[in-house]
C-alpha cells in the first residue's frame, strides 16, 4: 500500500509534474480542469470497462487515473496524505468497477454543479478521494509495484516534451 508520507511525495511531484508537461492545462482556470479531470476519469472507466478489448494494459490505465486523481487533488487544494484512502467493501456489488464508475459519476455531478453555482467542492474532494482508494486497492490487488509505474509513466510523458530543458 501507499503510505501517506508516499502520498504527499507523490502530489508534490505531481505538481512538479504538471508545471512541466502539462501547463497547458495548469492555465486553465481551476473550473476548468476539474471538468477536464472529469473527462479524463470517464475516459478510465471507459478503458477499465471494455476488459479485454482495451488495447491499452489495465495497469496503464490505474496509473494513469492514480496521475490524474493526483492533479484533482492539488486543483481541489486536498491533502490526501491525510485521507484514509481504503476502499469501501465491494460485497453489496457484483460488479467492483461499478464503485470507480459511482465515483466517477460523482465527481461529473461536481463539475456539473460549478455551472449552477452549487455547492461542489465537498463532493467533488470526496469522489476523489474514493477514486484514488479505487485505484489504490486495484494496484494492490493486482499486485504491481505502483510507486515505481508512476515514475515510469511520468518519464515516459515528460519524454513527449523533448524541448523542454
């Protein structure tokens, strides 16, 4: 599992991360990119969803949601070294990715909320926390070496970006 120390290394590099390679949406105003974060978990639960059909590895997928959860987390101003980041109890569920869709969903009604003005960051922090305890529990379980695929992806991301020093 990841350690909440873990954790708080990991949002910070995630900021570190993002300045560098992902500017383009740092600009963004902070509605914005939440409804873009959103996108991006859709987009997972999509992948996650179509099994063996998905082209891309389901690890690749984990850790690119657990990227994006990161950057939510930093946009909503959430410190989720201090989260109790543990799945709900799957029995109720015949299906676990109906917990990652649940909170996927969520977090869309968030986003959607901002266009209201309503009140949303309260459940837009809540579903990313249980997003991230999702995707924690799936690398778990799954039994890969989540620490260093993050590192791993993050190189190969920054890799797109040759020109920048």
């Amino acid at each position: 599992m990841i350690s909440p120390s873990d954790m708080a290394n990991l949002q910070r590099s995630q900021y570190a991360h993002d300045m560098r390679n992902h500017f383009d949406i740092l600009s963004l105003h902070k509605n914005d990119r939440l409804k873009h974060y959103g996108l991006h978990f859709s987009k997972y639960v999509g992948r996650l969803a179509r099994e063996a059909n998905e082209p891309k590895p389901i690890e690749r997928t984990v850790v690119d949601a657990i990227l994006v959860s990161l950057s939510a987390a930093n946009t909503l101003h959430q410190d989720l070294s201090s989260e109790a980041l543990v799945s709900r109890p799957t029995a109720k569920q015949i299906d676990p990715l109906r917990l990652l869709a649940d909170a996927t969903g969520r977090f869309a009604d968030a986003c959607e909320k901002i266009d209201h003005l309503e009140e949303f960051l309260a459940i837009a922090r809540q579903a990313n926390r249980d997003i991230m305890a999702w995707l924690i529990n799936e690398a778990y379980e799954r039994n890969f070496p989540v620490l260093e695929e993050i590192a791993k992806r993050r190189h190969e991301l920054a890799a797109r970006h040759f020109f920048i020093g």
